[in-house]
C-alpha cells in the first residue's frame, strides 16, 4: 500500500536564498513601477515644461506618498495576515479558513479608500496644493496636473497593495507583470502626448492614469482567480475581526509613507521659505528637492521591495514556529539591502550632477543645490537599509508596535524635527545637514531592537 506524502508548503522547504529571490524581485519590480510612475512624469516634463513643472510634481507628491502608504495598510495588512494564518493552517483547519477573508476584506477596503482619496482630492484641490507649499507662479502647473492624476487613484491604490496580496498567495511573477505592464503603457503614452502631442502636464498625468488603471484591471481579475484561495462573495463583506488585524499588521508600513508624507510637505514649506531668504530663490530648491526625492524613490523601492519580499517567508515560519528560518530570513534581507545601498551610496557621491541633467536643463545654480544636496543629504544611504527591512520584520512576525515605532523614527522623531532646528541657525544647508544626522539616528535604534528581539531564547534553542 503506497502512503502519499503531504505536500509541502515551499516557505517552509525551499532554501532561503531561493524563496528570497523568487519574492523579492517581484516585489522590487512592483516598488520601482510605483516609483518610476513619478519619475517617468518628472523626466518628460522637466524636458518639455522646465523648472516650474518639476517643481509642480514635487508638490503633488505628497498625495501619491498617501495613496502608496494606503496600499501599503491595507496590502501588506492583509498579506501579513494571510500568510500567518496559512502558515498555522498546517496544523488548524479553521485558520486556513480565514485567510481567505483577510484577503478579500483588504481587497474592498484597497479600492474603497483610492475612491475617497480622488473624491476628497477633487473636492480640495487648491487648499491642498496651498498646503503642500506652492508657490504662486508654480500652482497652475499643479492643479492642472493633479487633477486628473487623482482619477487615477483607485486603481494606483488597488493595483499596488493587490499586488502584495497576489504574491502572498504564491504568484509574485503575476505581481511583476501587472506592474510592469502598467508602467509600460505609462511611458510610451508620456512620449507621445508630452512629446507629439505637446500636451504637456496634462498629457503626462493622462498618461499616468491610463496606465494605472490597465494595473489596476489586471490585479483585479487574479484576485478573482487565486492560486490557494477562492474568494467568495461572504469573504468581501467587512468583518471587524479581519478589519482589526490586517490595519494592526499593515500599519507600520502605511505610517512610515505618512511619515514621509508630513516631512515632504513640511520639506516643501522649508524649502520654499529659506530658498526666499538664499540666492536660489523659490522655484530652485523645490524643483531640486522633487527630482532627488524621487530618484532616492528609485533606490528605496529596491530595499523595500526586499522587505517585502522577506515578509511572506518570515511569517508563514514565525506561524509555523520554525524560528531559525525566520532569523535566516531576514539576515538574508539585511545583506542583500546593504549591498544594494553601498552602491546607491557610491552613485549619490560621485555622480550627483550627472542624475540631476537627466530631467533637463536648468541655471548654474540649479546644478549646485542639486549636487549639495546629493551629497550631504544622503550620506548615510549605505546604512538606510536597516530601519526599513527591521520595521517590516517586526510586522511580519506579527508584532506590529515595533515595526509603527520603527517606522516613525527615522521621518518624524529623528529628521522632521532637526528640518524645523537646523535652518534656524544654518538657513537652507540645516535641511540637507538633517538628513545624515537622521538616518544615523534611526539606523542605531533598529539594530539595538532587532538586536533584542533575535536574542530571545525561541530563537537560540528552538530545533525542528
């Protein structure tokens, strides 16, 4: 009589090295469509509109950092919880039971919240813009592109945090060519509406729209088709339980995004203030600042890509309690995040000037603030691995206060307040020389508090 072996879930089986590859390109695919959506815009914008159009993305930014932090919430919530449930459902039938309702619950409140996001966008768009920092000569470049980029929300929203659920349930490759489609499509109708058409900010943020909501089209029907989960329509109905969890989980990725988000606008208002008072002016720092904020983006998206991709491997063992895969795991994810920012490092130093003529021409003095603030501002990008991948490992093993606290160090408790001291005394170089004396900071607190919570003794003497 033959005895069938049950089949293996390959997060508790594969090799580390290989689950952290097939996850984690994915996800960094997924990270750099969100931010090459930006900055793609800024590229063909900066060489057909100039300065006062970069500057205009630059203060639309924020509302794309709330829509990614949203995505984040509810994406990573409810992967997060999908993923420990499935992992106790090795040995609970009524926990596999409940990740499909994780699932579909993070789904409706993914697309819910791009809904009022746009409405409210749409409702507030000057106040807002105000707030963000506009100048006067740079306002009629934003409405006019963050209007229509905000209809383009919902599926934003639903296409980057139903991709984290996608690769949850097995199909990280899915995942990258939903975005990588988006993306494409982004490009190629930015060239030819700025470019051909010369329909300038609008066509850029018309082309944005279009090609989120291919994504969006796209994360929607494989939702609809899962790989180890059916959803039904009892698993769209909002349940508090489910609610609970996946917000508790998803947080301390969602408030690092509006962390970023209050120090972008607060950056926007010091930069505009003292770039008054300073021989740049308004427009210059604002215009320099967008464009290396999202470049940084760019750099970012590999490492949270890498976090992200940690997530799924550190909680289906955290769940099944095999404690040295979960230690691997993110050990894996630490080394793999400091190579990547030792080169981002070397780029940022050594080729500031080169990064910042890529999105089009400008004054002398342009150049200089630009390379300034390369410089100064992102010296210690080799060490900014650590505070994203230990917030997001304390997540994804199901300890969310740590990874919110995490998550708040390095924007709000560390730099945001250094942004508002520093210029006081140091004028326009206080903003840049905050950056440095922040990530230092924050880089230190993450390693004493992973350092803490991998000593505890299920780590040291747990064996298989």
């Amino acid at each position: 009589m033959n005895e069938s072996k049950p089949i293996q879930n390959p997060l508790a089986a594969e090799k580390i090295n290989s689950l952290l590859w097939k996850f984690a390109v994915p996800s960094i695919v997924a990270m750099l469509v969100s931010s090459l959506y930006n900055i793609v815009d800024q590229f063909f914008i900066g060489r057909s509109v100039g300065e006062l159009g970069n500057a205009a993305t630059n203060i639309s930014f924020p509302l794309s950092i709330s829509c990614l932090a949203s995505a984040l919430l509810f994406g990573i919530g409810g992967a997060s919880a999908f993923n420990i449930s499935s992992g106790k459902g090795q040995e609970d039938p009524l926990e596999k039971e409940k990740s499909a309702f994780y699932m579909g619950n993070a789904a409706v409140l993914l697309f819910t919240c791009g809904i009022v996001l746009c409405v409210l966008t749409q409702l507030f768009l000057n106040p807002l813009l105000r707030f963000f920092g506009s100048p006067d000569n740079v306002l009629p470049y934003a409405r006019q592109y963050t209007r229509i980029v905000s209809f383009g929300f919902p599926f934003f929203i639903f296409a980057t945090g139903g991709g984290h659920l996608i690769r949850a349930d097995g199909r990280p490759n899915y995942t990258m060519i939903c975005n990588l489609t988006g993306a494409v499509i982004n490009t190629v109708l930015d060239a030819l509406f700025v470019f051909v058409f010369s329909w300038g900010m609008a066509g850029a943020a018309l082309a944005t729209v279009i090609g989120q909501a291919v994504s969006g089209c796209m994360v929607i029907w494989l939702l609809l088709h899962g790989k180890t989960v059916q959803l039904k329509k009892t698993h769209l109905i909002l349940r508090k339980p489910y609610l609970a969890r996946i917000l508790s989980l998803g947080a301390a990725p969602c408030i690092n995004q509006l962390a970023m988000m209050v120090l972008q606008i607060v950056m926007n208002r010091s930069l505009k203030y003292y770039g008054r008072m300073s021989s740049y002016g308004e427009a210059v720092p604002l215009a320099c600042a967008g464009i290396i904020t999202k470049v940084n983006q760019v750099y970012l998206s590999f490492i949270i890509g890498i976090s992200q991709g940690m997530q799924p491997i550190v909680s289906f063992n955290y769940g099944a309690r095999r404690f040295e895969r979960v230690k691997e795991g993110y050990y894996k994810a630490c080394l793999c995040g400091f190579a990547i920012s030792a080169a981002a490092f070397l780029l940022f130093q050594f080729a500031p000037r080169q990064i910042i003529s890529v999105f089009g021409d400008g004054s002398e003095e342009y150049f200089r603030f630009a390379s300034s603030y390369f410089k100064i501002f992102l010296f210690f990008t080799f060490l900014n691995f650590s505070q994203k991948i230990t917030a997001n490992f304390f997540t994804a093993i199901g300890k969310p206060k740590g990874g919110i606290f995490l998550s708040l160090t390095q924007q709000i408790l560390f730099l945001l307040p250094l942004i508002v001291v520093l210029p006081i005394y140091m004028g326009i170089d206080g903003i840049m020389y905050a950056g440095p004396v922040a990530d230092l900071a924050s880089a230190a607190l993450a390693f004493l508090m992973v350092k803490r919570e991998l000593g505890k003794k299920q780590y040291t003497s747990y064996s298989r």
